[in-house]
C-alpha cells in the first residue's frame, strides 16, 4: 500500500502554487510586448475577454479532474475512460508535453539566472553589448549555471507538496510582486515614462486583425499554464473541500494582474531611453527583449543613477524573472514527476532522481543546439527552414500540442466524463457555483465552441509550422 497523497496545505497555498506556475516569463515580457505591438488597450481587453470567457473553463475543466481523480494526467485519464483509447494516448500526451516544454523552459531560466549572476557582480556593461548574448548561450559557463538551476529546483520539487512546492510559492509569490510593484514606481518616474503608459494603454482598434485576435488567445491561454497537465497535477493535491471555481478565477486574476503590471514596467523604460519608439523597434521574441534590449535599456540608467545603481535595477529585474520562471519550472516537473510516482510507484526521491538524469541530458542536449554541435543545431528541416532541436521543441509543444491538449481536456471533460459529473465535482466545495450563470456557461462552453476554437488554432498552427500556409496570420 502506497502513503496517503500528499496535499497543498491550504486553499492559499493552493492559490499561491498554481498562480506561481501562471505567472511566468510569458507574462513579465512576452505580455507587454504583445499587447503593445497589436493595439495596446484593444488587446488588452481582447486578451481580458479570453482569459475569462475561454480559458478559464479550461482551467475548471482540469483542476476539477485533477481532484476528483486524485491522480497526475495520465492516471486522470486512465481512471475515468477506464483505460480505455484514445484517452490513454491523451494521457501520455499530457505528460510528455510538460517534459518536453520544461526542456526549453529550463534553458531559457539557465539564461536569465546567468545574466542575474553577471548584474550581480557589475558585468551589466558586458550584458549590453551587441555580441554578448550569442556568446553566452554557447559559453562553457551555461553548464555551470545549469547545474545550480537544476539543483535548486531539484531541491524544491524533493521538498513535496506542502514543504517545497507550497512553501517556495508562499515565499517567492510575494516578493515578486512587491519587487514589480517597486520597478513600476521606479520606472514611473524616469523622463518620458508616461509616453510609454500611453503608448501601451492607448486602445487602436485598427491593429486589430485575425491574427491578433489569434496571438491573444495563445498568449492567454500559455500564460495560464493550460494543456500542460499542471492543473490537473496541482488539482490532485488539493484536499475536496476546496472549492475550485473560487480558488481558478483568483489564480487567473493574478495571472493577468502582474502580466498587466510588468507592462507599466516595460513600456516605461523603452520611451524613457527611446522617447521615438514604435512598434516596430520593439523585438518580435521575449528572448531578444530580455537578453538583448533591456540590459541596453539598464545600461543607459547610469547617466542618472550611477553604474551601480543602474547594475541594482537590472539586477532586480532579472531576479523578479527568474522566481517566475522558476515557480513556474517546478510546477511543470511536478507533472512528469507526479506520474512517475503514481503510476511506476515511485517515491519522490527515487522519481525526482529518473527525471533530473532525463531532463538534464535533454537540456544539454538544447543547450548545444545554439551552434556548440552542427548536429543538434541543423537538426531537421521543414516549410522551407532549418531547425534546431531547441526549435522543434518550441514548434511542436509550446505552439502546436498545447491548445490541442485543450481541445481534448474539453472533449474528455463532456463526453467521456459527462457533464453532470464535471458540474457536480466543481459544485462540491463551492456551493454558490451551482446554479450560477457562469455554471451555465462554462457547462455550454466546454461542450461546443470552446473546443472548437482550440482545434481550428492547432489546425492552422500545423499548417503554418510544417506546411508554410496558414488560415489566419
Ligand atoms: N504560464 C507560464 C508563462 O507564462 O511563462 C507558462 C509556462 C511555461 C509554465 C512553461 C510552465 C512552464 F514550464
């Protein structure tokens, strides 16, 4: 007989965790930069309507599987088909997807966490020069900060639930939020700040496309960490007199509310240094606007505060990125993680050790797909462009497998599980949902258009990834 499940100590902590796995880098520069290239305030409430009306259901749908089953994704889905196909292949699918995007993710962090290292020790004047960037990711030193970054996760992930995935939450949630709080009133107050407000809130409707239409709703829906199997996970530790629609819609308040707040920080710092930005000098990826603008953006701070002060702000921002990107690294491990433990019974230790050895050879093996090894580098092919192993992660799961794992959430959620079943599990603990307008909706939503969107999206990603032709953008 295995020990009892573990379980979130509190409804907060529950909040805390899922809201740490939500607010990630996605939303502290990939947020503002997408709302202000595709008509700032218009795309906000675009992106507003999204998170409430399509994402959030999702959201429900997963969590409320996760607790009743009790289970990581696989055995969730196992449990109610009845180990039947194809909601096996679901299963697996939402396994490896969070494995094979936490791959990615932990480059990415390995990044931020050497350039927090180099603000540190005053190497910002190194940061924001033009060549450094792609010097670093192929440095010998990435191996080094990717042994201290894989620790300090393995370290949280071997605390449990209660010791290490809540209790890291509790301490980084909120001092995150207070360091952002803290840049914004800085950022606020440099020269040409407020054009950068402007220029950010300001509604233009004529940007509005299918495209844009299309590039909020991916953003909503990543940003809210769906199709990952995360809430499904973190769902199954939550003890069943927790009320779900609750403790979902505060988890996407917050989500929203620091992806709205990072972009009173981001866009304030671009005018001030370049009062005449457009759209079209802001960079089209996250990575070349943390790792290739902003420390240029830091630099230019010494002319007012001083080389040191200027190496505190970046500083500062690098380590706000980093405890996103970290909670939210955890929170993805915890999938693969969880089933390894539920479905090969496992111990943590024992599974946490499975999973570090597979996840630390993928990510050198990303790691050398920067230009280290020609291999990985050219590793395939298609639509006319080559692509490295790095990219075809990106490519396949981030852009393509996700709104399709959401699709079959939904499916699975109405017509394998039923929908009684779903509306009664998210009745319990939360008496006041049943009834409510919003049961209603989200009992229709699920059921029709919601999965419908979520499959036409995959559908055209397919054909603009791997065929070069798209339906929309
Ligand atoms: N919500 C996360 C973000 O906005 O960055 C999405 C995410 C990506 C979560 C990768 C976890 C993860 F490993």
């Amino acid at each position: 007989m295995s020990a009892p499940r573990e379980q979130f100590g509190s409804r907060l902590g529950f909040i805390l965790a899922a809201a740490g796995s939500a607010v990630g880098i996605g939303n502290m520069v990939g947020f503002p930069v997408a709302a202000t290239k595709n008509g700032g305030g218009a795309f906000l409430l675009i992106y507003a309507i999204f998170v409430f009306f399509i994402c959030l259901p999702v959201m429900l749908a997963e969590m409320s599987i996760g607790r009743h089953t009790q289970k990581d994704p696989l055995g969730a889905y196992n449990k109610i088909s009845g180990h039947k196909q194809p909601w096996t292949m679901a299963g697996w699918l939402s396994i490896i997807t969070p494995f094979m995007i936490a791959v990615f993710y932990m480059v990415i962090t390995v990044w931020i966490f050497g350039y927090l290292f180099n603000s540190m020790i005053g190497n910002l004047e190194f940061l924001a020069k033009p060549d450094t960037f792609g010097n670093f990711i192929n440095s010998s030193d990435i191996f080094i900060f990717l042994a201290v970054v894989t620790g300090l996760v393995y370290l949280i992930l071997l605390g449990g639930v209660q010791e290490g995935i809540e209790k890291a939450a509790k301490l980084l949630m909120p001092t995150l939020f207070f360091m952002l709080i803290g840049m914004v009133i800085f950022v606020l107050t440099l020269d040409n700040a407020f054009a950068g407000v402007e220029y950010y809130l300001i509604p233009d409707f004529s940007k509005i496309t299918a495209s844009t239409v299309s590039a909020a709703l991916s953003q909503a829906f990543f940003s809210l960490s769906l199709g990952m199997g995360i809430m499904i996970t973190y769902g199954s530790y939550l003890n069943r007199s927790n009320g779900v629609p609750g403790a979902a819609k505060m988890v996407a308040l917050t989500d929203t509310a620091v992806a709205f707040i990072a972009g009173l920080m981001i866009l304030p710092a671009v005018f001030s240094f370049n009062p005449d930005t457009n759209t079209a000098d802001l960079s089209d990826s996250s990575v070349s606007m943390i790792f290739s603008f902003l420390p240029k953006i830091f630099l230019a701070l010494q002319s007012s505060i001083g080389y040191t002060g200027a190496s505190v702000v970046a500083s500062v921002f690098f380590l706000l990125v980093f405890f996103a990107a970290i909670t939210s690294l955890v929170s993805i491990l915890e999938v693969p993680n969880a089933a390894l433990m539920d479905e090969r019974n496992l111990d943590r230790k024992t599974s946490l050790l499975v999973l570090g050895v597979a996840m630390l050879t993928l990510s050198i093996v990303s790691i050398t797909s920067f230009g280290m090894m020609d291999f990985f580098t050219s590793f395939v092919s298609y639509a006319g462009q080559s692509k490295s192993f790095f990219d075809v992660l990106v490519d396949v799961f981030y852009d393509t497998i996700l709104p399709f794992n959401g699709f079959l959430i939904c499916i699975f959620v109405i017509y394998r599980w039923k929908r009684a079943n779903f509306n009664a599990e998210l009745d319990h603990g939360e008496p006041s949902y049943k009834g409510s307008f919003y049961e209603k909706y989200v009992d229709f939503s699920v059921g029709t258009f919601i999965p419908a969107i979520l499959l036409l999206i995959f559908i055209n990603t397919v054909a603009i990834k791997f065929f070069g032709t798209g339906l929309i953008g």
